[in-house]
C-alpha cells in the first residue's frame, strides 16, 4: 500500500513549480528584450512587462543585418544550423545503425578489437581531436562547407553501443525465421532490425539534433565565411565590443528564434522520446 500524505503531494509540487519558474524566468526576460528598444532595455530597472517593438525587433533578427559583427541575416544563420543538425542527426543514426548490425550480427577477423576501438573514442574528448581533425579538414578543402561542418561530427561512439546493446537483445528466432523466408543480411536489417528500433531512433534524433544544432566550437574553426555561420555563432557576432551599443533587442530576438527549432523537435517528438528512453519490452 502507498503512503499518500498530502503534505508531500504539496511539497514535490511546489518543489516543481519553483524549478520551472528558475528555469523559465531567464526566457522570460529575453522575451521581453526583444519587445523593447534598446534604450528601454539598458535602463534600470529593466522593464518586465513586454513592449510594443516585437515585429520590429524579430523583423530585424531574420531580414536585416547584424551591426555589430555580421551582415548575414538570420534567417540565413538558421538555415545552416538546421542543415548541419539534420546531417549530423541523420548521419549518425544511419551510420551507428549499420555499424552497430555489422558488429552483432556478421562475423569478421578482430571483431571484438574493432568495438572496442569504436568504444575508446568516447574517453576522447574532443578538444583533443579537434587540431588532428582540422588539419585533415583543412587539407581536403572542406572549410566554409557544409561538408566541413558536419562529417568530422558524423560517427557516434555512443549511438553504436546503444544500438549494438539493443540488437544482442533481438531473439535469435527472428534471425532464423528471416532466413527460412529467403531474407538477405539488409532485407533483414530493413525489414525487421530498423523497425523494431523506431523508439530508440527517435530518442537518439532528438539527442543528437540538439547537439548538432548547438555547435559553437567547431564551427568557430570552420568558418571563416559569413555566409557559413550557425545562429549560435551569429548570435556571438552580433555582440560588440568596446564602447559601441549592442542592438539588444535583435540580440535577444535571435536568441529566442534559434531556442525554437530544438523546442519545437523535443515537443514534436517527446512521447517517442521517452518512450525510447524507457521502453522496456524490447
């Protein structure tokens, strides 16, 4: 029998709202920043209340130009963003995919050691990948691309082992069955792995096209082009420095836009996210 005292209903409830408010409070002033002139906002105390500037301020943000450090809009910046996130996701969902069938169900020399070397990558942090892999990126031509910006972040480690540990949980009678019925290695892997997998490629997604699109350090290197920035990046060209006047209206406005496409992937998606997080009936 459950204890339902409600004190502690109250308690864990209040405890929920306070953390929602500390978490939400910090949007809720970059909301209003980008309501009001940049005059309204550099005065103290800043106003709480929203203002009456914000198709001013959010036409700025994705039509005109950044004063500061950039003339690219951004709407340009998000574009790359939402590109480099999409490749980056779909390309390492599909890579540690096939990756991950090779090492569970094909038998090869050194099986085990190539794992293990995939695994050792994660106890490799990337800063000290990041100069080797320049190098290599640099030498090929591939910088202020697209293809710069996402392939050396293409492979995941991590993905492969989920993917890998989901696979050995497959009853070996579905493998049996898809070859009494003809079926080759891909057929089975499109027909039957892929499918069963759906949860697990939904939570991976949403996961990965977070990190994607919040890239900073290695776009910081791989862009020299304006054209080429992510909106994270045009948001830190946008800022000033010395005595010159930050547009903190448009600084705000651009950072609500570029808060919107991985909120928007996490609410889209959430039930299969969690769904792939804590599904136990694989």
């Amino acid at each position: 029998m459950v204890d339902r005292r409600p004190w502690l209903s109250v308690l864990s409830h209040a405890v929920m709202i306070l953390g929602v408010l500390i978490v939400a409070f910090p949007l809720y002033l970059a909301f209003v920043a980008s309501t009001h002139t940049p005059d309204k906002i550099v005065q103290v105390p800043m106003p709480l209340l929203p203002g009456a500037h914000a198709w001013e301020s959010y036409q700025a943000a994705l039509f005109g130009s950044g004063k500061a450090g950039s003339t690219i809009t951004v709407a340009r910046m998000m574009w790359v963003s939402f590109v480099t996130a999409m490749v980056i996701t779909v390309g390492k969902i599909a890579i540690s995919l096939l990756s991950a069938f090779a090492i569970v169900y094909f038998r090869f020399p050194f099986k085990t050691l190539c794992f293990w070397a995939i695994f050792v990558t994660l106890m490799l942090p990337v800063e000290v990948r990041i100069l080797p892999t320049y190098k290599v990126v640099a030498d090929l031509g591939m910088l202020n691309s697209y293809a710069g910006l996402t392939l050396p972040l293409i492979a995941s480690a991590t993905a492969t082992f989920l993917f890998r540990q989901f696979f050995l949980t497959v009853p070996d009678e579905l493998v049996e069955a898809a070859r009494i019925d003809g079926a080759g290695p891909m057929r089975f892997f499109k027909d039957v792995l892929v499918p069963l997998s759906r949860t697990s490629i939904a939570a991976l997604f949403v996961i990965q096209f977070i990190y994607g699109w919040n890239q900073y350090l290695w776009p910081l290197l791989m862009t020299t082009s304006e054209d080429m920035y992510p909106v994270v990046i045009g948001i830190k060209r946008m800022l000033a420095g010395g005595e010159a006047a930050n547009d903190w209206n448009v600084i705000m406005a651009t950072a609500i836009l570029a808060m919107l496409p991985p909120a928007v992937v996490v609410m889209l998606m959430q039930k299969w996210f969690v769904k792939g997080l804590v599904d136990t009936e694989k």
